[in-house]
C-alpha cells in the first residue's frame, strides 16, 4: 500500500525516525482539503506510543478536512542545513501516514492534552493543569494514529558514518 522509500541508503531506523519525531517541536500536517485542494498547515505536536496528537479550535478546514478524510501525513523537519559551495542541503526529515481521528472521549483528551503541554512546558505542571482546565471545553484534540513511517537524511549524513537504515513498517 505504501511506497518504498526510493533511495534506500538514505532511509532511517524506526528508532531514529521516533527520535526525530520526540525532539521536533513543529510539523506539518496534510490533509484532503476543500475542493479536493491538497491543505498543509504547521503545528505543533507531541509523539506518544506511535501516535501524533495536536490541538486545534472547534471548527476550521483542519477538522473539515480530517470529517471527510481520515488519511493524513505529518511531516517534521529535523535538520535543513544549505551547503552553498556543494549544491546541496544537508537535510533529515521524518514522514508519517495514518489516520486522524478527534477524541471525544473526555479521558483520552485530557491525557494527550497533559502530553502536549508537558513537552512544551515541562517545568510548569502546576500552570499547565490550569491552563488545560480553563481550556478543556472548547479546544479540540485529534489523534493521528501512525501506520506508515519514512525517515530520510542526505547522502553526505549516512556518509559520516551513521548505520545503514533498516526497513520498517508499523
């Protein structure tokens, strides 16, 4: 169902790719938007037991798109660095595929609610259990539940010595 990576010695570990996945701190994601328009947006994120979980209002072309379509991809950036005198970009980045879903069930909100706001805020518990309390009603919290993972870096990267990349699938 999902394709091979094309450029297989470039490919990275599952245990890579989740690392990338934990430390990033924006992605973007894309959906099937309007008019069969293909819609993009950054986010900011947290990654939990190979699931993505991300805040967002109520209503708006995310949750539009995500009620017709389930089937989303989430991409993070982990390096981007431009390497003007070689023609070419050190690069590391990491692309998942799944399924997104809104929690409605008001525990499994709550505890992906408490993941996100400990990894943005990790030192301020107390400020974060008050600020999802005040909060809880009206944000909105959607899972993206991971069924295919590439992560792919440069050339010059798995060149420096890093392992070679193994295939995986979830």
């Amino acid at each position: 169902m999902f394709r091979e990576m094309r450029r297989g010695k470039q490919e990275l570990s599952l245990e890579e790719s989740v690392k990338i996945l934990k430390r990033g701190t924006s992605g973007v994601l894309a959906a099937a938007g309007d008019d069969d328009y293909p819609y993009a947006v950054p986010l900011s994120y947290v990654y939990a037991d190979s699931k993505i979980f991300f805040h967002c209002a109520g209503e708006g072309h995310k949750l539009d798109a995500i009620a017709r379509n389930s089937k989303v991809s989430f991409c993070v950036i982990d390096k981007d660095q431009i390497v003007p005198e070689k023609y070419t970009t050190y690069f590391r980045s990491v692309i998942a595929f799944g399924k997104a879903r809104m929690l409605s069930d008001e525990e499994e909100k709550r505890a992906a609610l408490e993941l996100l706001a400990e990894k943005y805020s990790p030192e301020f518990e107390e400020g974060r259990r008050k600020e999802i309390d005040s909060q809880f009603r009206q944000v909105r919290m959607v899972e993206i539940k991971i069924e295919h993972m590439t992560g792919k870096e440069a050339i010059e990267l798995v060149k420096e010595g890093r392992s070679p990349a193994k295939d995986f699938k979830f």
